[in-house]
C-alpha cells in the first residue's frame, strides 16, 4: 500500500510505500479518522485520512460506508465530475473504510512533528541534486 501525505502548509505532498506490518495499522480506519504519524514511521506528526483509491483505481467516497465497491447514482464529487449542470451518471466507487483492496491511501498533516516531511520521506539534498544534473 502506498500512502501520500499532503502537508497544508507549503502544499507539497510526499509518497511512501508500506511494509506489511505498517498496512495493517490502517485496517478499518476511515476518511476523516485521526492517525497517529508514529504508526507510519512519521514520528510527532497526526494525520487525517482524506481519501484513496483501491487495486483498480476506483476511488473511495467518504459517504459510502463499509469497504464494498458498489455502483452509485451521483452528481459530483469523488469518481464523477458533471460535464453539464444537473447531470448524473452511476459509477462505481469504494467504501470508506481502508481495507486489504485499498492500493493508495490519501492523508494530510493534521499536526506537526519537529522534523521536517522532507527529512523523514528523504527527499531533501537527493531531489536537489538531480534537479542541478538535469539543467
């Protein structure tokens, strides 16, 4: 499972693959729960669960509850954007609650640690350094 944690403050967002043991802490979590960063490896940091999206790619509505996949009727939102005012369209989208299907889940900081996303994810000098080869 792959997390994305957004930090609010710069707007910057960071990807993380999970081990299995890190995945398992997020089993039956749902939009808009409150995490600990500890149970990921972001030590000091809360975050909130925001959202995600499952194996296929269909994404999980906060409205829809359980961890089913289920063909809904809707107008806007999470898996459906309206071309025309009114319009509706059933699509498919997964539950709220974070289970084994899920393939991606989104996060944002909620709290702050003392060390920075950059330092934790290790992004820092490593991006920078490319960024200097390319030009």
């Amino acid at each position: 499972m792959k997390i994305v944690v957004s930090n609010p403050e710069d707007g910057k967002s960071y990807q993380k693959e999970l081990e299995k043991a890190q995945e398992k802490t997020l089993y039956g979590k749902r939009i808009g729960d409150k995490i600990s960063g500890d149970t990921i490896g972001l030590t000091g940091y809360e975050l909130v669960i925001t959202g995600g999206s499952d194996k296929q790619g269909f994404p999980m509505r906060a409205d829809l509850h359980g961890t089913a996949r289920k063909k809904v009727l809707l107008s806007k939102g999470p898996g459906f954007h309206p071309k025309r005012k009114g319009e509706r369209r059933r699509k498919s989208v997964r539950g709220n609650t974070i289970s084994e299907e899920i393939a991606q889940v989104n996060m944002k900081v909620s709290k702050k640690g003392k060390e920075p996303l950059e330092k934790l994810f290790g992004k820092g000098e490593e991006e920078k350094k490319e960024e200097k080869e390319k030009k």
